[in-house]
C-alpha cells in the first residue's frame, strides 16, 4: 500500500522554509556569540593572572628533568633496580599513613554529624522560621568557603603542630560540604508523610524521625562516604602546614631533594586513596541501589 504524501502549497512551503533558515541563523548567531565572549573571558583572565606560555615553554623542560629525577636513587640507579632502598622508611612513612587515615576519619565523623544537626534546620521545607534558616546556611556557607588548609594554619598557632589540628580543620570544612549536600537532598524529599505525621499530632523532631530520615539515610551515608574520600586527599597534604600526617614527611623530602623519597611517598598516597576510592564508591553504589529497590 503505497501512502501519499502531502505537499504543501508553494507560498506555505516558501514560508515555514524562510522561518526555519532564520531560526537556524539565530542559533548559528548566538553559538558565535557565546564562543566571542567565551574567548574574551578567557583572554581576560590570562592577562589578570600574568600567565606567560613562553615562560612555560622555556621551563618546561625543568619539571620533566624533575619527575624523571624522582625516579632513580642516590647512586643513580633506577628505583625499580632496590625496592628495599626505595621504601626504606615504609615502616615510619605507614605510621605517618595511618595518622592521616585516622584525621581523614575522624574529621569526617564529626563534619557529618555537625552538617546533620545543621541541615534540617537550613531545609526551606521543614525548617521552622526564616531565621533559623539564614542562620544555618551562613553557618555552612562560612565553613566550606574557608579552605582546610587556612583553618588548618589557624588551629596550628592555636593548638600547636600536630593532628588535633588537621582533624578539627578537617572537621569544619566537611562540616560546610556535607551539611549543604544535606539539606539538598531534604529539600527533595516527599512531604506527604511528614505532613501526614504532624496531622497525627506528632512534634517536629518526630515528624523528622519517621518521615524525612528513612527518605534519606542511604544518600547521607553516600555521601558521608564521598566525602571521606575527599578528606583523606585533604588530609595527606596537612602535614604542608605542620597539622600531622604523611604530609610532613613529603614536605619534607620535597625541600631536602630527596627525590627517590618522593617518588616513594607520593606512590603509597596514590595507591591508599585508589584503594579507599574503590572501596568506598562500590558501597556507595550499593547504598543507591539499596534505595531505588524500595
């Protein structure tokens, strides 16, 4: 069966063929537009922050020099050719790793538990006031602006060197990420129970207990974990500013050019975090799936 096709007049057809060329040319239009001010942006910011690409390219060759000098030893042999020469501080160095592990991981308890406490009442949906709301997101909003490693700096000259100091910078800093990731993902809960449970009569706390909470416990947990992942990264590089872990001992290899020590250090963190980032984002995944099978 053959189906006929339809053919518009000429002056239509003429017509609906002009309004889609000059649709097609205001497209085209704004595309070139945004490309223009994305190159005047960019042109900009390069002048503003000074950066010199020959600069770049006549020093180029110093940073290679370096990274392939990081990879052989004192003798000059290759690092590969003495395995017990390479890590010969592998017993200090994984004291050293297990203090970041454990700034990492109680920073990261006491941010969650903070951004807990604080995210319901920086919910719009079931915050109780206006008030305690601009209160709680200028909490958050202090906390994750200030980089972990100024309050890190700040906590040292209070507290003095060492891992107290990481885990409360650690701590603050997590406290202002997660609480925001938080009271995001209440924001996008379903309101029917709670309402349901504050028309039963139930007070807020409840209302927050059996309604809002099991909506988002996984996701709280996913991302308790993502952000463990985040400050054991954060954490190896305390040591920079004398706030504890295995920082203090790369610092140190760096400013004395002890190149092989570098290499050595910067594989056990790189290894550590890939082991912690796999481990953590499968049971994430599990998390998820968890709640999407409700």
């Amino acid at each position: 069966m053959v189906t006929a096709v339809p053919v518009l007049p000429e002056p239509q057809a003429r017509a609906l063929a002009a309004a889609y060329s000059s649709a097609v040319a205001a497209k085209r239009m704004q595309t070139l537009i945004g490309v223009a001010v994305l190159l005047a942006s960019l042109a900009v910011a390069w002048w503003i922050a000074e950066v010199d690409p020959w600069k770049f390219w006549a020093n180029l060759d110093k940073f290679t020099a370096y990274i392939g000098r990081l990879f052989f030893l004192e003798n000059g042999q290759g690092v590969w050719t003495d395995f017990r020469e390479w890590f010969w501080g592998l017993q200090k160095w994984s004291g050293k790793l297990l203090e970041t592990l454990l700034i990492a991981y109680v920073g990261t308890i006491l941010g969650v538990l903070g951004g807990f406490l604080l995210c319901f009442a920086a919910a719009q949906n079931v915050t109780r006031g206006r008030l305690p709301l601009f209160v709680a997101r200028r909490v958050l909003e202090f906390f994750r602006t200030v980089p972990e490693l100024v309050f890190a700096l700040l906590f040292v000259q209070v507290f003095g060197l060492g891992p107290f100091a990481g885990v409360l910078a650690v701590a603050l800093h997590t406290l202002g990420a997660i609480g925001k990731l938080y009271y995001e993902v209440v924001e996008n809960a379903d309101m029917k129970p709670f309402e349901g449970v504050v028309a039963a009569g139930g007070t807020w706390p409840e209302a927050l207990r059996f309604a809002i909470l099991p909506q988002v416990a996984s996701n709280f947990a996913s991302y308790g974990l993502l952000r463990f992942e985040i400050n054991v990264r954060g954490a190896a590089i305390m040591g920079f500013v004398g706030a504890g872990g295995i920082g203090q001992d790369l610092l140190e290899a760096v400013q004395k050019f002890y190149y092989s020590d570098v290499s050595a250090l910067l594989l056990i963190i790189i290894g550590t975090v890939m082991l912690i980032d796999l481990g953590t984002e499968r049971l994430r995944h599990y998390l998820i799936g968890q709640e999407q099978g409700r």
